[in-house]
C-alpha cells in the first residue's frame, strides 16, 4: 500500500474494505482482531490519523479522520471501533513530553488502550505516582503496545488535587501494556470484536514524564488546529462516524433487498408506499446528519486559532453535531432492521450483526440523550452542567 504524499486515510481504508470485511466473522468469534489484519491497518497508518506529526502521526483534519473510520465500520464496525479508540488515546501526546510521546509512539504497531475513569486513586511518591486498581471497557487492550490508566491524585498530606472547577483532577498514567493484567470480561451482544476487556495494576510505579491530563487543552504542546478540539469531542466524532458507517451499509443493504424481496401476501417491498418513503426519509436522515457533523468540523478546524482551544459554544456544536448523527443512525438501523423482515434475523445477515452492534455503541456515553440537554443549556446562555 502507498502511504507516500500527502495522507489520504479515507483511500487507505477503502483499499482495506475486502481485507476488513473478511475478518469480520473470525474477530466475531474469537473476540480478537485477526493479526494479519492488524499489520494491514498499522501499515496503512489508520490508527496514526490523530498523532502528531511531531511523533510520525499524520495529524489529518477531523473531517478526514471521520469519513475513514466511517469506512472502516461499512465493513466492520469492531475494527472502526477500536481505531477511532486508538486514536482517540493517541490524542494525549500533544500533551507528553516529547521524549515521552517518542517512546510511546515511535514503534509503528504503536497503540495505547485504557479504559474510563472511576474512583481509582494515583499517590504521589517522589519522582512520579503509585497506581492500583482495575479498569474496564479498554478496547484494544489485547493489541495494545502501552496502557492507561485515568485516577484521581492523592497529595503527600492526603488530599485529593482539586481540578479548577473544583472536582478532582483527573491524571493519565500510561504504562508498558505488559505491567497490566488483563482480565477476559468482554462478553456482549455486538462488537464483539473489539476485544474491550478489563485491566488492572498493582501497586505500580508511574514516573512523572509518563503522566497528563485530557482536562486541560490549554497545556498542549502542538498548536497545530485539530488539537484546538478537545480529546472528549472528537471522541465523541469517532462513535458518531461508526455509528454512521453502520447506518449506511444496512441502508445500501436493504435497497439490494427492496428490490428482490416480495413478502407473503404483499408487493415487492421497493413497490411499496411505506417502504419507498422510508428509503428516502432514511437517506435523508443519515445524509443530513453526516453532512452536518461534516460542516461543524471543517468550520471550526478552519477558524481554529493558533494554539487555542476552542471556546465552549462550539465545544457544544461538536457535542450536538455528534449526538445527532449517533442518535439518527440508530434510528435508521432499528427501522431498516425491521423492515427487512426474517432476512434480518438471521446470523451473518447484512443486518443481524450490524443491528447487535448499533445497539452496543447505543448505550456508551456518547450516545446519551442528555448531550441535548447540556448542549441546550450553552444555547440558552447557561452554565452546562457537564464538563465541556
């Protein structure tokens, strides 16, 4: 694969689609990406998009990081997941030292996997922190190369370190992935592959230069306009671009199907009234929503000043742009899976998996329906009550 000039990932990916598509059964069954696979998607750089291109990374704009893993999840959707999370981790080395981010991210099959914070506590000892506790949800911690932990800090007096709003500082410890022991908990319904498993550490060790905070954008040492974003947004831009992705293969799916399908008793479904307004009320939906997304980034990337964090109005246009399209490709997928009838049923349909993993990506955080009302609350003139 030419990876030469100017990155294109959207053409990397599409390049991948058959190779993609065609691990897809056995990272279902195994719940492990295929090693093949893996060295395909490093050697296409796929999970360098977000990485500065001070450490190798390709540092693309954020619309030309969604419409790849849009792609990538047409195919399969726990390979897109599990590339927009190593990513999104990639995010913190504008934040690292230099020489820090360099020996996290100079190997090219370079990924960093974590799971969520929670009531973990880091101490500070001299010359870094001592960590223990367990996380969950770390997909890709089984192709992980480093690992992270998110912990509140715990001062030598014994007091918590206080973020500038007043809760607790989140800190990110990151940690050769071998220091972690990984626990098989990943047992879902819908992407499956992704392999999103548990982690834990004991009594670790964690030097100074290998911590950071996703909490303060102003510290960033690239100043380069995709990191103006914060890392919490264009999170939620890389569950918004699967869940995209896989609205539109379960749309294109079901048109090859209107066309043949003729149910008992009735027309042939693209005769059909119903089906013919739902069609186009489902194209109308996804495209809508995936161009809206499409135009926030490219018109906030565009005015991003240099080394500035953008404000938290459009922090919200992010939040909202992203929570629309997440929210109308589930409905889309509910009403495409319901129309297709017992062919979408059944095991290795276009639609069965699909719909299993639509529903997982459903309940994660960034799917929320109360991201409307935070981002209302900014519209109004208010104070959100959620961090932006």
């Amino acid at each position: 694969m030419d990876t030469s000039g100017p990155p294109n990932p959207l053409a990397r990916a599409k390049a991948l689609a058959g190779e993609i598509a065609e691990a897809a059964n056995e990272a279902e069954r195994t719940r492990r990406l295929p090693a093949a696979l893996l060295t395909r998607l490093h050697e296409a750089r796929l999970s360098r998009m977000l990485l500065p291109q001070s450490v190798d990374g390709d540092e693309v704009e954020p619309g030309a990081y969604m419409l790849a893993i849009e792609e990538v999840a047409q195919h399969d959707a726990s390979v897109a997941w599990n590339l927009f999370v190593a990513n999104s981790a990639a995010l913190l080395a504008p934040y690292l030292e230099p020489e820090t981010a360099q020996t996290i991210f100079a190997a090219p099959n370079a990924l960093v996997a974590w799971g969520p914070p929670n009531a973990a506590v880091a101490t500070v000892v001299p010359g870094g922190y001592r960590i223990n506790g367990r996380w969950d949800f770390a997909s890709g911690c089984r192709q992980a190369t480093w690992m992270g932990a998110h912990c509140r800090v715990q001062e030598p007096d014994g007091s918590i370190r206080k973020h500038a709003d007043g809760g607790p500082h989140i800190q990110s410890f990151l940690f050769p992935a071998e220091k972690a022991a990984l626990h098989d908990t990943w047992n879902t319904i819908g992407l499956c592959g992704t392999a999103s498993d548990s982690y834990s550490v004991d009594n670790l060790f964690v030097a100074d230069a290998f911590v950071g905070t996703r909490e303060v954008p102003e510290a960033r040492r690239d100043p380069g306009p995709l990191y103006a974003f914060t890392m919490q947004g264009l999170y939620a831009v890389g569950v918004a671009a699967v869940a995209l992705g896989i609205a539109r293969a379960m749309l294109d799916a079901f048109g090859a199907l209107a066309v043949e399908k003729t149910p008992r008793g009735l027309s042939r479904l693209a005769e059909r009234a119903g089906v013919q307004s739902g069609v186009g009320k489902a194209e109308a939906r996804i495209g809508s929503s995936r161009a809206y997304l499409l135009n926030t980034l490219k018109d906030i990337y565009n005015n991003a000043a240099e080394g500035v964090t953008i404000d938290v109005p459009d922090r919200a246009r992010v939040r909202l742009a992203c929570t629309n399209a997440i929210h109308g490709a589930i409905e889309t997928a509910d009403w495409l899976y319901k129309n297709a009838g017992v062919d979408s049923i059944f095991a290795g349909s276009p639609y069965e998996r699909r719909f299993r993993d639509i529903h997982t990506l459903s309940q994660q955080i960034q799917s929320r329906d109360s991201h409307y009302e935070a981002v209302g609350q900014v519209l109004l003139g208010q104070q959100p009550a959620v961090f932006f």
